[in-house]
C-alpha cells in the first residue's frame, strides 16, 4: 500500500467533509519512530462525525466492510488499500485531539498523530477487547517504553484500567 498517497488522499477528503482526523495505529507507532509493520491507515475522528467519515471514504472508493459504533473497517476493491476509522467520544475524543501534535510522515505535509500516552492507551484497550493482538500490541507498547516517550506510571495505570495485570511481567514490570 502507499500509505503517503492514502493518507495524503483521506485526510484532504475528510477536510473537505470538515471532518478533523488523528492518525493512530502503527503508522503513529512509526511516525513515533518505532519501526514495524503495518497493513493498513488508522484513523481517529469524533463519533460525532462518523457518519460524514465514512461517506468521506466511500466518496475514494472505499467499501465498508464492516461498521459497529466504535469503529469502521474499509478497503478499496481491487487494491491493498485499507482504511479503519476509529470513533471516539466525550473526554477521550477530547484529550486525544488536544493532545495530538503535527508530525512529518512519508516525507510529506505534518499530519496530526496521537502522542505516546493516548497511543498506549489505544494498545492496551485493543488488547483488552481482543487478547490474540498480544504479539502486536505489548510489542509496540514495550517500544513506546523503550524508547522513553511514555513512562512506567502512566503504563500502570493503564493495565490497572482495562484489568490488564497478566501482562506486568510481558512489560518488564514486577519482573
């Protein structure tokens, strides 16, 4: 996929729909300087704002392949190409847009990406919902560690939050 096509091409229609986007996900996980691998473009948009979202990426050629209240998955036929939307409310929308900052990313204009914390957050809740991301989601929150852009509390807490503790040890804490 050409995630700086596809993103370069999302966000100018979600701006256009007046719809305000973060990137989140493992090109944030990359634009925060951890290298791995993705396979798709994950975004954060208001629920408020789900509906126009959506119709932003139908308006590329996307297809919805699925749609739930919490999030949208969409790819275009015939290509690699894969967008998922994730809808977020209240507090949470509110914090992860006040605190997202513009970063460079594939060489082209500064696109707003979640800082660290609110991306640990997103990886420890993903893995709450669906224990099978472990190998994705405690790497690249062990690299957020590593590489000191979100400290051991702020982690804590968020295991403590989502009831998370069978994987302190996979972390390095209580090792």
């Amino acid at each position: 996929m050409n995630f700086a096509r596809v993103l370069s091409e999302t966000l100018t229609a979600l701006r256009e729909s007046a719809v305000p986007a973060i990137v989140v996900g493992g090109v944030a996980i990359a634009a925060h300087g951890v290298v791995r691998g993705t396979q798709d473009l994950d975004l954060a948009v208001s629920s408020v704002d789900a509906d126009a979202a959506v119709a932003a990426l139908e308006s590329l050629g996307f297809a919805t392949i699925r749609r739930t209240a919490g999030f949208s998955n969409h790819s275009r036929p015939g290509t690699a190409e894969r967008v998922d939307l994730l809808f977020v409310s209240g507090t949470t929308a509110e914090a992860l847009f006040a605190r997202a900052r513009p970063l460079d990313l594939f060489d082209s204009e500064s696109v707003p990406i979640v800082d660290p914390e609110h991306l640990v957050a997103m990886k420890l809740f993903a893995l709450k919902q669906n224990p099978a991301r472990q190998g994705i989601d405690l790497e690249d929150v062990r690299a957020l560690l590593l590489k000191g852009l979100v400290d051991r509390p702020t982690v804590l807490h968020y295991l403590d939050r989502y009831e998370l503790a069978e994987y302190r040890r996979a972390l390095g804490f209580d090792a």
